[in-house]
C-alpha cells in the first residue's frame, strides 16, 4: 500500500509537470511586427539586405546582419514572460556583457515612458538560450518593449507567455526618424544590455524612430555607406558619429565627399557631425592621444570647408564634454560604459531638439 500510494505522488507530479509545461502559449517571430531595420524588406533579423549592396566592405556587410536598433512590442496580460532565441555562435567579447551582446531586454510602457522591467541572459556556451525575463507580474494588460542583441547575429526567437493570457502585436508610431551612422559606439559597445545603447536611449528619449547604423570598427565614411543611407526615405536628421575608426588621413579625404554625396538625396536634411569622445586610453598613451587630436581636428576642419562651400543645415559637437571629466565614463578607456552612454545623451538630444525645432 505504501508502495502505491509513493507511486500515486509520482505519477501525481509528474502529470502536474507536464500540465504546466503545456500551458504555455508560444509566440513564434513571425506572429510579431520587427522593426527599427534600415529597410523593412531586409532579410531575417538583418538591419540590411547585403546581397543588394555590393559595392560595401565585406566586414561591414557582415556588422549588418547584427541587430542592434532593432525591436518588437506586443500587448498582453500575461504574468510571466520568456524568451526561447538563438544567435549564429555563443563567442563573447572581452569588453561587453553577454546580455547587450547575445541578449534581449525589455521595457514596459508606463505614463511616464518605458519601464525597464527585464533581460534574457543568455547560455555562456551554447547559441541557444532560455531565459525567463520576467516572473510573478499583475495580469493587467500591458504594452511591451523589447530590443534584440546588439553584437551577434539573431537567428530565431520565440516568447513564451501564459496559456490563456491575450496577446496582440502592435506598431510603434513616430513623427521623427533619425539616422545615426557610426563606430562600435553607435553599434552599442559597451552598454551593458541593448536598450541602454545610446541610439536606443535617444528614441525612447525623443519618440523618434531612431535607425542604427553603427558597424563596429568599421565606419571609415567608404562612398558606399553613402549611397545606401541615400536610399533611406523620410529621413529628419542624419548623424555622423564615425570619426572614432577613421584614421586622421582618413577624416580628411572621406568627410567632405561623404557629406557631398549625402546631399545627392537629402539635399535639406539637417547634417549632425560629431566629433570622436576622449578616449580615456589617450591619457597617457601619447600616440593614442596624438591620433585623437588630429581625428577630431581633421573633423572640425572638413566642417568648416563644408560651410564655406555653400552647406547648410550642418551642426557640429565637439567631444569636450561628451563622457564627463571624471575618467569613469569608459569601460576600457574607448568605448562608453552606461554612465558614459547617459552622459553623451545628455549632451546630444538637446542638441538635436534644437536641430528638429528649427527645420
């Protein structure tokens, strides 16, 4: 008898498990609205169709099957929300986090704005991930936000919520759309999870539609990067932050024709050039220190030979006050830690309000 009745508690369990596996409602990514690609035809989770492009470097066609800028919403009453995901390999980088590169975080609209309420950390080991974001909420309704991983390429996800909890997609509306085009800055290193990229803060931060073209290590102003951005329609502001992987020469030979080539389409288009931040590296390493004044003075140079030769609509920030003064504002002595990517912010959306007010 007590044989069975130890064999009863079992089977007991058992069903139960299997009960509370099965209810789970599964939303694959097709059911959801991407968005924040450069164009919405873009294959998979790619900000770009390369294969259209190709006159680009190779290593910046890679960088654009990233994710970084890109984002889903959905409304649901759910109490629980999981993400099931998978990205092309589970290599990290020696200066980033596993949740801004390989992982996902998610906001919650509230009347002051979107809420932080989560991140799916992924495994260490394998490129695929289960991870639940958030446990234990109210089951009112609510909108969701969540941004995709800034460093790796996103090969499939699904979310997991409540077997009987509602579920719709919805669409994120703006008036604004901003291009930024740019370093591993702008790509989001080193935030430590996507939605604190500086890109991303500046949507949420504006309510603009904010398009990341951030490809690490490789924004040298080719014509080509040029002439894809000139395909970009509706275009309110366009934003150089690309002097950090430019080489002095560089600036000087690429920034005028860049600038140029951009008017071919957006002839009015208010023009944001910004110039590289002190990397605290440059402190003491003299030819670091070296290579950064002549970038930023290369940079204000082309600026000022852009305005004597006719542009307007042209604004310029220097990087004196971009990450503070304190030396705390990187995570290795180049690329932005979360205080660093708040101060920049604070610097450049006034900036750009002053831009958009003036249009």
């Amino acid at each position: 008898m007590k044989q069975l009745t130890i064999y009863n508690i079992l089977i007991c369990l058992l069903c139960s498990s299997i009960s509370n596996l099965a209810a789970q409602q599964i939303i694959p990514a097709q059911e959801l609205t991407i968005q924040g690609r450069v164009f919405q035809d873009s294959p998979h989770f790619h900000r770009v169709d390369t294969a259209k492009y190709n006159t680009l470097p190779s290593r910046v066609k890679t960088l654009l099957t990233n994710a970084p800028g890109m984002y889903t919403s959905f409304r649901s009453n759910t109490k629980k929300l999981a993400i099931n995901w998978t990205t092309k390999d589970a290599k990290l980088g020696n200066n980033s986090t596993a949740i801004m590169s390989r992982g996902f975080d998610v906001y919650v609209k509230e009347p002051q704005g979107w809420q932080f309420a989560g991140a799916a950390r992924p495994s260490l080991t394998s490129p695929s991930s289960k991870f639940p974001i958030i446990e234990e909420m109210d089951d009112r309704e609510k909108e969701f936000l969540l941004y995709f991983p800034l460093y790796k390429e996103l090969i499939t996800f699904e979310l997991e919520i409540d077997q009987e909890a509602s579920f719709s997609p919805t669409t994120q509306q703006f008036n604004t759309k901003i291009v930024i085009y740019g370093s591993s800055i702008v790509h989001g290193a080193s935030a430590s999870r996507p939605g604190l990229a500086y890109p991303a803060q500046l949507a949420r931060k504006l309510n603009a539609e904010v398009i990341n073209l951030g490809v690490s290590g490789n924004a040298k102003m080719e014509l080509s990067l040029a002439q894809m951005i000139n395909e970009i329609t509706s275009v309110d502001l366009i934003i150089m932050d690309c002097v950090p992987n430019s080489s002095p020469e560089q600036v000087t030979e690429r920034t005028f024709a860049f600038v140029k080539e951009l008017r071919k389409k957006h002839p009015n288009t208010p023009i944001l050039m910004i110039e590289s931040i002190n990397r605290e590296i440059s402190n003491y390493n003299l030819k670091w220190q070296k290579r950064l004044l002549e970038q930023n003075g290369n940079f204000k140079k082309e600026y000022t030979r852009l305005l004597a030769s006719g542009e307007k609509n042209l604004y310029y920030i220097p990087a004196d006050d971009l990450i503070g003064h304190d030396s705390e504002g990187t995570v290795d002595g180049t690329h932005p830690t979360d205080v660093g990517f708040s101060r920049m912010i604070d610097i450049i959306a006034p900036k750009i309000k002053e831009i958009l007010e003036n249009i």
